[in-house]
C-alpha cells in the first residue's frame, strides 16, 4: 500500500520503491527512469520532486507545493519540451512541461530537432549551485535526446553533483544510453499498465464516457495510462489512432507490397510516428498469440512459429532503429516479412 497518492496508475512497485527512500533518507543522488513512453514516468518524476521539496511531504497547500504546480518553483528544474522552429514556438505550452529558459534554441542557428544541445544543457545545469536549504532537484525527460557533447558535459556533473542535488531522469530507450550515464544511476523499470488498472483510471476520470467508449479507449491505449487520458479527452485524438489501427489491421489482413512500402514511407517520417508504429504492430502481435492460445484451431493465417518469428523480427528493428539505421529500410523489411 503507498503512502502518498501518485497522481500516475499502475508501477506500484516502483513508486513504492521511492517511498521506501523517502523514509529511510536514503536519497540518490540520480535516478533513472526507464520504460515505454506514456506510462507516466514523467509524471512520477515531477510528483517524487514535489515530495523532496515539501517539508509536509506533497501536501498540495504550502507556498513549495503552489510554485511547483505552476512550474516556477526555484529548487525545481524542469525539461519536457523544447523550442524547435516550425514545430513548437508557443512558449505558453512549453511552459507546462519545462521551466528552463530555452532562448538560446531560438537564436541562430535555430533548433530545429528535439536534440538537448550543450548551449541547453549550460543553461539547464546553471542552476545547478543554486543555494538552498532543500533539496534543488532537476527532472530531465527523455534524456537520451542528448547530443553526444551534452551528454560528456553532463557526466561531470553527475560524476560530483553538489550536496542535496537530485537529477530524475526518465528514458524511453535504455538501450540509448551510454553505459557511463547508466551506472551512475539509480535504475527504476517502469512498465506498461494493465487494462483493469486503465479501465479503473478511465471511469473515475471520465464518468460520462460510455462502457463501449471506455473499453475502446483501454483498449487503443495499450497499456499506457497517459495516451489513455488523450484518448479519452479529446475525440480528435481518439479519431486518428482509430483510423490508424484500421489501417494497420487492412495492412496485416490484406497484405500488399505497394500498400506495405507506402505505409513504411509514412510512419517513418518522423521518430514518434515510427514509434507509435512499433508499438502498434506489438500490440497486434499480442492479440493474435493471445487468440492463438485460447483457440488453437482458430482460423489465422498466421501460425504460432509465425507470430514468434515476427515479435523477433519488431524486436531487430527497434534495436536497428536505436542504433541510427534507416528507419524506412527498417520498417520496410519489418513489413515485408508479414
């Protein structure tokens, strides 16, 4: 049983793991969280920050609590999204994910990658010999953004951080990251979330949502209690990953060559489309060994072998992925094998 009320779902253990810190006064002095994407790593990060900071522990009152909730508190340095040109330029929204001053990514040359450069990482780490009396914590997510310069400046810091200096870095490729910056962490696994524990999420959250609307919403989700919101809230969102999965569906029930090389163009445009495109034909995997298990005999086109050969293959191309291959060779071979 946790103490505190996370506001994530599911990683019980994990939090728990945290807490058993807090208790003992046995603070890292980094962290390390790793997982897929949208399981609420991030929000994890920022909830055990407040819980350091608050000399009531979180109490959600105190003047620590109010400046953390608006992203402006001066012991807490926060990263989640970047400038970048044509992409992200409203500093409104960046402001509820980052509270570092990101100018320098304006100035030419002008960011134009989700890359944590090394002019960020200066002006991340200037507060880093911040005076206080508590702890001055810095919650860096997706760390493996970091450019290869940024990531040897960063070394140093976490080599001799300062007294009563706390980094919660979150990862969605552990693999990603340099053995150096690995071992002078603390590791916590985050996993995907059950589809009762999203199912539970969904109804306190979003009561008015009917059962077939609340069982498509867990069931697109895969397992990730923060799409799982997105999903939920806004039928925009919601539209796209259903139409996403209908053709994914076509794309494995009605193989074709030209449809499997157009699809590979698209989802390989971008790091995130492709992303969501690995997760996605997981999940679909899943589905079909799961059937495969319970009805033998079911009518599939895809034997058990098969399936095994194919989760092997999505495994090569994610690591193809992490090591800079090219995604739309990777994706198209991936395809090519169904």
């Amino acid at each position: 049983m946790l103490q505190f009320s996370w506001p994530t779902t599911g990683n019980e253990n994990r939090l728990a793991e945290l807490e058993n810190d807090l208790a003992s006064g046995k603070i890292s002095h980094a962290y390390l969280f790793a997982g897929p994407a949208e399981v609420g790593k991030f929000t994890a990060a920022k909830f055990f920050a407040q819980l350091l900071i608050c000399e009531n522990r979180a109490c959600g009152e105190c003047p620590d609590c109010k400046l953390i909730r608006a992203n402006i508190h001066p012991n807490l340095t926060l990263v989640g999204d970047l400038w970048i040109e044509g992409v992200n330029e409203d500093l409104d929204l960046l402001a509820r994910k980052s509270n570092f001053n990101q100018t320098q990514r304006m100035k030419n040359p002008k960011a134009k990658t989700n890359t944590i450069r090394i002019d960020d990482l200066r002006e991340i780490l200037s507060r880093v010999n911040h005076a206080t009396a508590s702890w001055n914590v810095f919650v860096l997510h997706e760390i493996e953004r970091l450019n290869r310069e940024a990531t040897n400046f960063f070394l140093k810091t976490l080599e001799e951080p300062p007294p009563r200096t706390v980094f919660i870095l979150t990862t969605n490729n552990l693999p990603l990251l340099l053995p150096t910056i690995v071992s002078r962490c603390r590791v916590l696994n985050f996993g995907n979330v059950s589809p009762t524990a999203i199912d539970a999420q969904i109804r306190a959250k979003f009561p008015d949502l009917s059962e077939a609307e609340r069982s498509r919403v867990v069931n697109f989700a895969m397992g990730k209690p923060i799409r799982a919101d997105k999903l939920a809230a806004d039928p925009t969102v919601f539209r796209e990953f259903k139409e996403y999965f209908e053709q994914l569906k076509n794309l494995v029930e009605k193989p074709s060559v030209s449809e499997k090389l157009a699809f590979a163009e698209r989802v390989s445009a971008n790091n995130a489309e492709t992303q969501k495109f690995l997760e996605a034909f997981a999940y679909f995997l899943r589905g079909f060994l799961l059937t495969r298990a319970k009805n033998p005999v079911a009518n599939s086109r895809y034997s058990t072998k098969k399936l095994v050969e194919l989760i092997r293959e999505l495994d090569s191309t994610r690591e193809l992925i992490g090591h800079n291959v090219n995604s739309r060779l990777a994706v198209e071979n991936l395809l090519l094998q169904i």
